[in-house]
C-alpha cells in the first residue's frame, strides 16, 4: 500500500466497502473464507487451546525441521576434517548473536506492534509497521554483515583461532555474514505473517528453505569444491530464493495473512514502538548467553569430562527449547491481539493454556530424561565419567523443564502487550543471582559440580513462578487503565 492510498475492498479495513452507488464490492478473490481464517477478530473468538495450537504447531515443525537440517549441515561440515569443524565452532556464537538480534529481538518487536495494531483493526498501521521492520532489518544486516568482515580476524583470534582453523572462520564467517541482510528480511518476514495469525506460510517457505540448503550444501562444497564457502554460499542462496517470493506475497497483498508491506518516509514512532520491545528483548537473550559463558567457566575447572557433560546438558535445553517457542510466538501474536482489541481477560487465557501445553510437554521431556539420562546421554558418548556428571546435570535441571517453558511463554506475553522492560530486569537479576550462588558454591564452599546444576534449576523454577507473577499484575494494570497503543500513523 503507498503512503496516503486508502484500504482496498480486500484489505482488512473495508471487508465489504460500499461504493459511491451504495453497493458493496466484494473482498479480493482469496475469498471470504480465507478472509476470516485469519482475521484478528475471527481468531480472537477461536477457544484459547485451538487458537494456541493453530499457530503453534506450524512453527513447532520447522522448528524441528531445522535441527534435523543443522545434524545434516554438522555432517557435511565434518567431511572436511576437524579443522573445519572447529572453524565452524569459532563462528556458531556470532551466528547465534544475529539469530537473537533479529529473531528474539527485532523480529519480536515488529511482531508486537503488528499484532496490536490488528487487534486494533487498524491494517493501514499493521502495513506500515511491517515496511518498517523490514526497513530495519535490512539496514541491521548490512550493518551487522560489514562489522564482521572488520572484526572477525581479531575476534576469531581472541576467541582462540589459530593458524589454519582462524583463516578457515575468517573466510566463512565472511562470506556467511556478507548475505546477512537476506537471513535478516526472511527472519522478519515470518514474524510479520505470523503476528497476522498466519503461521502456515511461513512454515511452508522456511521448510522449502532448509530443504534447498541441504540439497545446495553438498554440491556447492564437494562437487564444485567450494569447502566451507560453499556452505556458507549454499545458506545464502538457499534463503534468498524463498525470500522472494515471501516478499512478494507481502507486497501485493495475496498471502494469506493479507498484509501489504507499506513503505513511506522514515516514521520516527514507528520505529520506536518497535525498538522498545525489539532492544529489551535481544538483551534479555543476549544476557541469558552471557551467564551461560560464566557458568561454562566454571564447570569447567572440574574438568574436562564435566565440561563435555555440561555441554551436552545445555545443548539438550536449546533442542527443547526452540520446540517450545512455537507456543511462544503463538502467545504473542494472540495476546498482542487480545490487548490491542482491550480483551485482557483473553490475553490472560491465551497465556495459561500456552503454558499448560508448553509445561505439560517439557514436563514428560523432563521426567524421561530424569529416570533414563542416557536415552540422550549416550547417543554422543559412552565415556562412564561424562555419563555420570551429564546424569547429575539432568536429575537436577531437567525437572525445571516446565518452568523454563513458563518463563517463555510470560516473557513473549510481555512482548505481546508492548512491554519487554520488566522480564529484562527480571533476566539480568536471576543471572546474576545464579552465576553468584554457583561460584559462592563452588569457590568458597568447595562443592561439588552438582551444586551449579542445583543453582540453576532452582533458578529455572524461581524464573517461571515471578514472571506469572509479574505477567498477572502486568495485565491487571491494563486491565484498570485500559490498553492504550502507544503508536500512531507514521
């Protein structure tokens, strides 16, 4: 839509606008059906449980879709020999500060404000808001892409790269990142449709994204001979052949979500509502890394049979966790609606089903994992030393499992109503509270590894149960003060 051009009959605003002779004209041919399939007002009178797992599971199975495609990408990486794959290794954290930078932080943001704005029954916003983030993610990936070309050979140093395994992840991480802005636009392009209560498409077109990557990777390395840079390149060419056509659903307006990407002139309060949710939650993410690297360092002076343990335990909550944030996205978008429409009642409903789904499925994880360790365990080592310490891990963080879902889910909610600040200084005292208690335990009171696992599931929990807390009152204050939309037309 251009700026000034008033809704069409099959945008979202006029569903049946009235013409000059007093007949109504038609939606656009995608048909009522669809219309109402994914209208905000339409999804708001959904039950709370159908409503959640309608935009959950989509993003659940991509989610999964992506580990299976990560083990693949590992594998063809390995071929090349260790040096590649510690190249890779050195890379993985950059690669994870951008996923949190555009996914976690700038992808939430315009995903909050979107979903308001349509539960508002404002598109023309909705439309504005979406041009705007993908603006954003454009210019942030550029930036990003060009600050790692600059720092990444004495970053990879500092890090520990050496000789020919620092050139191998210079090189990659180069020519990874220098496609950054096209990673970036995908990742916002999703989180557009799906705060428009559209999950299916892009599950479809991130699906077909993986899919092609896995087929382009090996030829790019092993039968061109490209090495890592064909990696790097296959990624790349991979997202930016399903960008396209994303794009173009959200520029004319024919995506299921029927969004049209509206692009005018810089909106300083636009931008704002989107970076005040979008800055809060990357540096709650980015600070959750931060005690992860601390207490890494500390497990580690036991060795390294209780490092490899630790490692294998936190990566084990990474693989549930992204499971998990298809409950997450859902809540979301669903409570961004709620509280744009002023159902905060809803918004609240959408939460506590979110969450007993959520905590129900990390609940049985957990209690598996607990009584058999090694079902995961011993799919990576069967060393008795790591075997045991990697037991001790799950026996006292596994039960946290459900809480750790419950503080996603209270956090996205939060991110829902336009309100990332109060889960970020939640964040940054619990990391601070665990990282202190685990060193106290083991410095100055010689405990065992067992001690930092006991403080960070005891610091799972407490997260999960002061989040609701603060969620609840958070919602009740809306509730008495009426849910104001702190945006207007840019």
């Amino acid at each position: 839509m251009k700026p000034g051009e008033q809704p069409t009959a099959g945008g979202r605003e006029h569903p049946g606008r009235c013409t000059g002779a007093g007949r109504a004209t038609a939606p656009r041919v995608r048909g009522d059906a669809a219309a109402a399939d994914t209208d905000a007002a339409a999804l708001l009178r959904l039950p709370p449980t159908r409503a959640v797992l309608r935009l959950a599971l989509p993003t659940m199975s991509v989610m999964l879709t992506a580990a299976l495609s990560n083990a693949l990408y590992a594998y063809y990486v390995s071929r090349l020999g260790a040096e590649a794959l510690a190249a890779v290794s050195l890379v993985f954290p950059i690669t994870l500060i951008g996923i949190t930078a555009v996914g976690g932080g700038l992808g939430a943001g315009t995903a909050s404000a979107i979903a308001r704005a349509l539960g508002k029954n404002d598109s023309a916003l909705a439309n504005l808001v979406a041009g705007e983030g993908l603006k954003l993610s454009i210019a942030f990936g550029i930036a990003f892409g060009v600050t790692v070309y600059l720092v990444a050979p004495g970053l990879f140093a500092l890090m520990g790269g050496q000789g020919r395994v620092l050139n191998q992840a210079v090189t990659f991480a180069r020519a990874l990142f220098a496609g950054s802005f096209v990673s970036f636009s995908a990742a916002i392009l999703d989180n557009i449709m799906r705060a428009a209560g559209d999950s299916r498409t892009p599950a479809l077109w991130a699906t077909a994204s993986l899919a092609l990557q896995v087929l382009l990777t090996p030829i790019l390395m092993f039968v061109l001979g490209w090495g890592l840079i064909g990696a790097a390149v296959a990624t790349i060419l991979a997202q930016l052949a399903t960008v396209v056509p994303r794009l173009r659903l959200l520029r004319t307006g024919l995506g299921a979500s029927r969004l049209r990407l509206r692009f005018g002139p810089v909106a300083g309060n636009t931008a704002y509502a989107i970076l005040q949710v979008a800055t809060p939650s990357a540096l709650s993410t980015f600070s959750n890394y931060l005690g992860l690297l601390v207490l890494t360092g500390v497990v580690a002076r036991f060795g390294n049979a209780h490092l490899a343990a630790y490692g294998l335990g936190t990566r084990l909550d990474f693989v549930l966790l992204s499971l998990t944030y298809g409950f997450a996205a859902a809540v979301l978008t669903l409570v961004g609606m709620a509280v744009g429409a002023g159902q905060i009642d809803r918004a609240w409903r959408y939460v506590v089903h979110a969450a007993a789904w959520a905590g129900a499925a990390l609940g049985m994880a957990g209690a598996l994992l607990c009584a058999f360790p090694n079902l995961w365990l011993a799919s990576f080592t069967h060393e008795p030393e790591v075997l045991q310490v990697g037991a001790d891990y799950l026996r006292w963080v596994a039960p946290s499992y459900p809480f750790v879902g419950l503080t996603m889910v209270c956090a996205f909610a939060f991110q829902g109503t336009g309100n990332a600040l109060r889960p970020l200084v939640w964040t940054l005292l619990r990391v601070t509270a665990v990282v202190s208690a685990a060193i106290l335990a083991v410095r100055f009171f010689q405990l065992p590894p067992r001690a930092v696992f006991a403080c960070v599931g005891c610091g799972n929990v407490a997260s999960g149960l002061v989040l609701v807390w603060l969620l609840r009152r958070h919602l009740r204050t809306l509730e008495r003060t009426g849910a104001a939309f702190p945006l207007a037309h840019g």
